[in-house]
C-alpha cells in the first residue's frame, strides 16, 4: 500500500525559519531508516505558503491567488511518499518520525486510491474507497 505523508507547518516554517542542525540531523537519520527499510518512494521540503499558488476552480473559470495563505494549521512543510504493507506499518513508521519544528506538529497520512480500489463494489460489499 501506498501512503502520502505529509508534515504539517508551524509558524517558524511560515517564516522561513530553518530548524535547528539538530533537527535536521534527526530527520536525516529517520529517512536513512526509511531508505534502508525500503519504505520510502519519495520526499521534499516545501518552501513558505508565500512562495506558493492556489489555483480556485469553479466550472470553466480558474482564479490564481498568490501566498502567503492565512490558514496555519493547513499549511504543508514537507511530505513524502511511504511504500507499506498496511496502515499499522505506516503509523509505526510515523510515530518515529521526529518533530523538527519548535512548537508541536502533526503528520498526516493518506493512503493512495490503488487500481483495486477502483473495482465496482460486489453485492452487499462496502466501497473499496472507504465510503459507504
């Protein structure tokens, strides 16, 4: 199974504050483990909300609004994708990951819409995408 995890930003992150060596240090060892354990497909850093783009969708029309973005506890610092053999993998794997920023944050992980999960659900079974 695939997962998407992203690390949420904090006001530091925002301001483009860099953690401190030590932070980076550790996350350098916790994807090390990741690589080593064959887990990791992918990951990256993102720069500030006041470097990015959002695009709003409505119909036909496309409005571009540029950053910084006001809602704090949206915002990603970084994300990476996990290769896992459940979701149990994937939040043991997370639990370690270590908290770079200086006030707490949160990591989220989404599991990826997989080929299978597209599959018409069969007589009195739930949808594979986990919505009834």
């Amino acid at each position: 199974m695939r997962v998407m995890v992203f690390v949420k930003a904090g006001e530091d992150t925002e301001q483009g504050v860099p953690p401190p060596a030590e932070a980076f240090a550790a996350m350098d060892r916790f994807t090390e483990a990741l690589v080593n354990a064959g887990v990791l497909v992918a990951g990256a850093g993102l720069k500030p909300s006041a470097s990015a783009k959002r695009i709003l969708v409505d119909g036909a029309a496309r409005t571009v609004i540029d950053g910084p973005f006001a809602e704090m506890r949206e915002m990603v610092a970084g994300f990476s994708i996990w290769e896992v053999k459940d979701m149990d993998e994937a939040l043991a794997w997370a639990r370690r990951c270590p908290n770079i920023m200086a006030v707490p944050s949160a990591v989220e992980i989404w599991p990826f819409i997989e080929a299978e999960d597209l599959a018409a659900p069969r007589d009195g079974e739930r949808s594979r995408l986990g919505v009834a």
